[in-house]
C-alpha cells in the first residue's frame, strides 16, 4: 500500500510525507500551475498522478494528449455516460475507444467513478485497464461502498490501482463529500476490504480541509496494514 494525497500547487509538493501525489487541475486556467507542480514533484522525486477534472474523452481527447508527456504514472480520468445520460453504445462508444486508445498510447489512463458511480462497475468492465475506487463518491451516490467494495467481481478488483478516500457527510459548498476521515467511517471500512483482496494500491486523500490532511494521514498510517 502507497499513501498520499491532493496537491493544487508546487508549494504543497513535499510540505508532508507521502509515497505519490495527486495533481488536481480544474480548468484550463490551472493548466500552468499544475504543470510547474509536476516539474516541483520531479524535482522532489515524488511519484505522482495527474487527475484533469471535468476533461474528458472523446472531446477533451487533444488537450490530454499535450498533458500525457508530464503527467506521470497515470492520468486519472472520470468515468463516461452517453450524451442521453445511459450507457455508451454506438457511434459514441466506438468513438470513445478511439480516443481511449490513441491516449493509452501515450500515457496509462484510470477511470474513476465519478459520472455515475452505481453503474461503474459496467464501466470498468467495458474499458478500464486500471481503476480508481472513489469510495466518497459512492456514499455521495446513495451507495454502501462497503457492499460495493465486497460485491465487486475478482476481476475487477484486481485492476484497481489506486483509492480516492475521502468521507459523505453533511451538505457544505454544494458537495456532501470531500469531508476528512475518521476511525469508524464506512469508508474506511471499505478500504480495508479492498485492501484484504489488494494491498498494492494507492490510497489518495482527497479532503477538503487541507489542515487536516497531516492527522488523517497518521491515522490511515495507524489502523492499515
């Protein structure tokens, strides 16, 4: 198991322990910033990931190829819907694959539930050759992601890669998740059920209160193996 953690600029690279890092970006205007973040955690030495929110495949398909070359052991992608909210099937799908695998020649790509987290496993199935588990987003989505985690097929469970960890609580700023762990929460519970099955995965924490980022940090350290 690898621990790490969400980081928006070059000058949180570094500024706690971590086995890799997340590079978040949000738009195109934080394209510079997390470009400079990835060259600070080149520097560092620091694995990481880059995780382009809100691009996504088939459109955002050139912007993600100039990302691919620095965006380091993979780009973390969100899971995709067909333009009438149902599975991709058709001209969307094949469309889909092509730009999947122009881009998987370029770079590992991991697909994140995130668009529709009950129907995910499906998903997966059909194109993930890697998977990050965002167990915050099944809470959010109405699911027990301890029962999610335990209802996934070997298979599945054996490509994923890496966790997005982070907990579903009460309504603030529009998300009810993002909320920092604790002890008791299912969502750590899940983790541990993944990590009975897979222990070789990256655990991410994707909280928003960064100040406590360093004592959920020794917490995961303390209750996993």
């Amino acid at each position: 198991m690898r621990l790490g953690y969400r980081v928006l600029s070059p000058q949180e690279v570094g500024r706690l322990q971590a086995d890799l890092l997340q590079i978040s970006l949000y738009s195109l205007q934080g394209l510079q910033r997390a470009k400079e973040t990835a060259r600070e955690a080149q520097r560092q030495g620091i694995p990481y990931v880059l995780h382009p929110v809100g691009f996504s495949l088939p459109q955002a398909l050139p912007l993600l190829r100039q990302m691919a070359p620095w965006a380091g052991e993979a780009l973390i992608l969100h899971d995709a819907r067909a333009r009438d909210g149902g599975r991709l099937g058709g001209a969307e799908e094949q469309a889909f694959r092509e730009a999947l695998g122009e881009l998987s020649a370029l770079v590992r790509v991991s697909f994140e539930n995130a668009t529709f987290s009950p129907d995910a496993p499906w998903f997966w199935q059909q194109f993930a050759q890697s998977i990050t588990l965002d167990v915050g987003h099944l809470e959010a989505a109405g699911l027990d992601s301890l029962g999610f985690v335990r209802a996934l097929p070997q298979g599945l469970l054996q490509r994923v890669e890496y966790v997005h960890l982070h907990r579903n609580a009460s309504l603030r700023g529009g998300l009810t998740d993002h909320w920092p762990i604790t002890a008791s929460c299912r969502e750590l519970q899940a983790v541990r059920a993944l990590l009975e099955h897979k222990p070789q995965v990256a655990l991410i924490l994707e909280i928003n209160e960064t100040e406590e980022l360093e004592a959920n940090l020794r917490l995961l350290r303390d209750v996993l193996p």
